[in-house]
C-alpha cells in the first residue's frame, strides 16, 4: 500500500514537473519579436531547442515539414506563399505554438487537432480555399486574432461562439456573404472588430 502512495506522489511530481517545463517554452509576446528567426529547417535542426521562431516562405512545399514537429519550444510558424493544403493533426505536437501563419497556400483542410493549440492567439490564413472550421476551433480559448480574407467561409461552427470574449479581430474581406450571414458572425461574435466586404445578393 505504502508502495502504491509513494508511486503515486513520484508521478505526480513527474507531471508537475513536465507541466512547469511546458510553461517555461511560452515567450511574452513582446519579447517574442525580439527572439532569432531561423529561416532554413537545416539551421533550426541544429539546436531545435533553441527555435522559438520558424519563417520558411516561398519554398514551393506542398505540406508542413515533418522536421518542424521536432521543434518543441517553437512559439512563432510563418509558412507563407507556399502550396500546403492541409494543416494536420501533428500540429498539435507544437504546444507552445502563440502565432500561426499558413497564408497564401492551399489549405482546403484544417484537422481537428488544431483545438490542441490551447496558447494559440494569431491565426493568419487568409488566401486560401477554406470552406468550414473543425467544431474543435472553439477549444483556442486565448485565440485573439482571426486573419482569414479570401476564403470560403460564410459560418462558423457554433462551438466557436466560446471564443466571443477572447477573440478580439477577425478579418472577413473578400468573402461575399449575404446581409443576413454577415448579421450572423456578429452576434456570434459581439465583443470583435470584424472586417467584411460588401455584401452581396447571392444564393
């Protein structure tokens, strides 16, 4: 019995102790401007420990890079004007992940692992063909700014009305919409600044 007790406390000092690991990956987000920006995988892999922010643009990648999930500290993923059409479920593995950038690509798909990404508060995915947000997106409780002009969505799922508080910009241009949808966002999301373009007569 005493057995039982003294290895319940040994793991429950091991994931205290891995919680506090998690925590220290975080980085102020005005400190995190002033971190390095690794911009190849060869020089990130070099010391992954140390990569806190990752910008490979106009690289032709078709998805994420495999190697990327290596990087457990990364706080920052800028994968701009690229060809990547999917977000998967592997993005969950980067959890100190506070700024997202896959605009300009492909994406067609976001995986429901991205509600995994609890200290997410940028999400910029605009020029894409998106149409639909997994229900899980309503797990992003620190999500403050919505960047996704250009794409396909003219609803949001319901289970993201719990980020009403949290979400402070969403930036909607370039996504026609009827009077009526666009009335729909903004009781969703009553407390956001949110950027449409004209509305339109269309079915």
């Amino acid at each position: 019995m005493k057995r039982k007790i003294i290895f319940s406390i040994i793991l429950f000092l091991l994931a205290l102790g891995v919680k506090t690991l998690d925590a220290q990956k975080l980085i102020p987000m005005e400190q995190l401007q002033n971190e390095k920006i690794y911009r190849s995988m060869e020089e990130a892999l070099k010391s992954p420990e140390s990569v806190y922010r990752l910008h490979i643009r106009k690289k032709k990648l078709n998805k994420i890079p495999q190697e990327v999930y290596l990087l457990k500290n990364l706080n920052e993923l800028v994968l701009s004007k690229n060809r990547i059409e999917e977000i998967p479920r592997e993005i969950a593995e980067l959890e100190a992940l506070q700024i997202l950038d896959l605009s300009d690509n492909r994406l067609v798909f976001i995986s429901e692992e991205i509600g995994e990404l609890y200290n997410l508060k940028k999400l910029i995915i605009y020029k894409n063909i998106l149409t639909h947000f997994p229900p899980s997106m309503g797990n992003l409780i620190n999500l403050e700014y919505l960047d996704m002009w250009s794409n396909l969505v003219f609803e949001f799922p319901e289970e993201m009305s719990k980020l009403k508080n949290s979400l402070k910009e969403i930036d909607m241009r370039v996504i026609y919409m009827t009077p009526l949808q666009q009335v729909n966002i903004k009781e969703m999301f009553p407390n956001s600044e949110i950027k449409f373009s004209r509305t339109c007569n269309c079915n």
